[in-house]
C-alpha cells in the first residue's frame, strides 16, 4: 500500500489503545484502537479515514482558503457534498485519495491560477517524487475532481483534460491468450488464481467483479445448464450470461464454504481488486523470470480471450460480444476483438474465389 501523508494529526497511546485527532479542530479520528502502530496507519490509510480526515481539514478554513485546490479536494471527497467521489469502487477511491494526498503543497493554489502547464510540470515532480504509475493515477483523481467541478459551477474548465500519460504502456498489455499460455499457466497456478483465470477466460469478466461474483449468482438455467445473474459495479445493469461446459465442471468441484466463488488460498475472499491484479501480477512476474511464460498475460488480457473467442468461433458481431461482456457501448465489442478482424480480413485475403476452386 503507498503511504499517505496525513499532516496535522495528533497521535494519543492509552492503556493499550491509540486515539488519533485532527490538530486544527481537536476532532477525533479514531478512537480507542487496539492494534499495534502498524495496524494504525494502516488503517488510516483505508479510504474511509483518508475521506474522513478530508472532511475534517475542510472545517479549518486556514487549511482550506475558498476556491482553492485544498477547498475542492475537501469537496470532492466528501461524499456528501460530492456523490460521484461516493459512487466510485473503494480500490479507485483509495488510489484518487492517495494521488491527492501527495498534492498536499499544493492546496493553497487558486483554482484560477491552475494551468495545463502547471499540470504537466506537478506531473513530473511526481514521476521524479514517485514513479510514472502513481503519476498517472494522481493525475486522473484530478481530472475527475475537476470534471465534477466544471459540472458544478467552481471551475469554468478541466486543465487537466489531454494530459499525456507519464507510463509508456506495454502495447502486449492485455492482449489475448494463446492456447499454450493458458494451457502452461494454468496447470500451473494454484486454486486461488486457478478460479479467478477460470471466472475471466470462460464469462469475461474483470477483476472487480471477479472478487466479487457469489455462489447465489451462478444459477440453474434451462438451456444451458447453468448461468450467471450478476450487477456489474462499472455500470450498475444485471447482467445474464451462460456459463460454459468447462466452467460449469470446474465450480461444481469446488469448496462452497464461502458465500464468493473467487476466495484466496485460506477461503477467504480477496479484500478487493487491487489484491487479486497485484498478488497475480507478482506471481505471473516470477514465470517469466523462469522462462515459462513470455510478457503481456494479464487477467484482463483472459476478458480479451474470451471475448476474442465469441467473435472467432461463434461469429459473434461487434453488439453480441459487447452484450456478452456486459459492456452498454458497442464499440467495446470491436475494441476487444479488433485483432481478431484483422485475422478474419487475412483470411479472406487468401481464399481463392469460387471459380478458381472449380478448375
């Protein structure tokens, strides 16, 4: 987890327990914690206290001059003044709280004084003060924050709108899977990765609902065997789609001691996200360091297979592959298997027409 700088707080130890307060207006935080100081700043840094200590700061107006950047943080992380900071997952939530921690020195700024160029060269202290990644993430907390802004009268436009990203990214990055990758991979994975390539590569879904996805939704269905009846967090629409034969096997094999199907190596469920991409990326690390696996698996690139597999074998269109996906746009349906068109235009490029065929 990266570290949140959270300045003026007042740290008390009593009889076993911490307290946590806010200097400036003497509100607790935390009270009565039992846990080590570990423990403690780790929970701190929880979404839920970063939101809470944001919210305390807005009370002090010398850390927060109106129409300021510190002013439309503390607005915008508050959910009651801010629904749409409130409606995004907890793992985003977490990386837009800590990306605008680091902004810290920079809350006595004026809304007014914010460039494009500004931008650009905060963005780059940051790559040096941190990495590209974190950069990039930083940057779109604020371009969110300043879009919310814009909508609600305290800005009159988003300088943070076409900003280049800082992280070169890797153009095998989520790329579809290969027959023997999956093959080598998965015969090598353990359970707790074994089911979530499983829950991606068989109904396409993404991490965020693969750590979320229960027992209760995968149902009996009369033409298919079994299905799933899910509510996607990224567009909020139930979604039905069938459950394929070979997944159909490899859950009914499986513990149903937990009420998530995705659970990690001691039953429990990952804690979100963030967990299972990281806990997999490192793992898929360490089989590339062996010369197991080449770069750019990902379990995103199992939604790519997946979806790639509709259109290939099933010449499934551009809207099918979308509805399959869950997705409401179209277009998703061809961005996920644009690669997959070329194929098809390749092929049809070396067929030889009809009358060549008779002679």
């Amino acid at each position: 987890m990266v570290k949140v700088r959270l300045s003026g707080l007042k740290i008390a130890h009593a009889k076993g327990k911490y307290y946590v307060y806010v200097r400036a207006t003497g509100e607790a935080l935390i009270k009565g914690f039992d846990g080590d100081k570990a423990a403690l700043i780790k929970r701190l840094a929880m979404p839920d206290m970063l939101g809470a200590y944001n919210i305390q700061r807005k009370r002090d107006s010398k850390a927060y001059p109106e129409r300021t950047l510190g002013w439309l943080v503390a607005w915008y992380t508050d959910p009651e003044q801010c629904p749409a900071f409130k409606d995004l997952a907890d793992s985003t939530k977490e990386k837009y709280l800590e990306g605008l921690a680091w902004l810290e020195p920079e809350y006595d700024c004026p809304l007014t004084a914010i460039t494009q160029a500004d931008l650009y060269e905060v963005r780059d202290r940051c790559v040096a003060d941190k990495w590209p990644a974190f950069a990039d993430k930083m940057m779109n907390a604020i371009s969110s924050m300043f879009t919310q802004a814009v909508k609600r009268g305290k800005m009159p436009s988003n300088p943070a709108m076409g900003i280049d990203r800082a992280r070169k990214q890797n153009p095998n990055a989520n790329r579809e899977w290969r027959p023997e990758e999956w093959a080598a991979v998965f015969d090598a994975a353990p359970l707790k990765f074994g089911i979530a390539m499983m829950i991606a590569r068989h109904i396409g879904y993404r991490t965020q609902s693969i750590v979320r996805v229960q027992w209760s939704n995968y149902q009996p269905d009369p033409t298919f065997g079994k299905s799933f009846r899910f509510t996607h967090k990224k567009n909020s629409e139930q979604h039905w789609v069938p459950a394929s034969p070979e997944l159909q096997a490899f859950l009914d094999g499986l513990d149903r001691t937990s009420l998530h199907i995705a659970v990690r190596h001691n039953g429990a469920p990952w804690r979100d996200e963030e967990q299972l991409q990281k806990q997999f990326s490192n793992w898929m690390a360490g089989l590339e360091k062996r010369g197991l696996v080449p770069d750019g698996l990902t379990l995103h690139g199992l939604r790519v297979t997946y979806a790639a597999n509709l259109k290939r074998e099933n010449s499934a269109n551009d809207g099918q592959v979308a509805a399959a996906l869950g997705d409401r746009d179209t277009r998703m349906g061809a961005h996920y298997t644009r690669h997959v068109e070329n194929e098809i235009k390749v092929i049809q490029a070396f067929k030889k027409p009809a009358h060549e065929k008779e002679k």
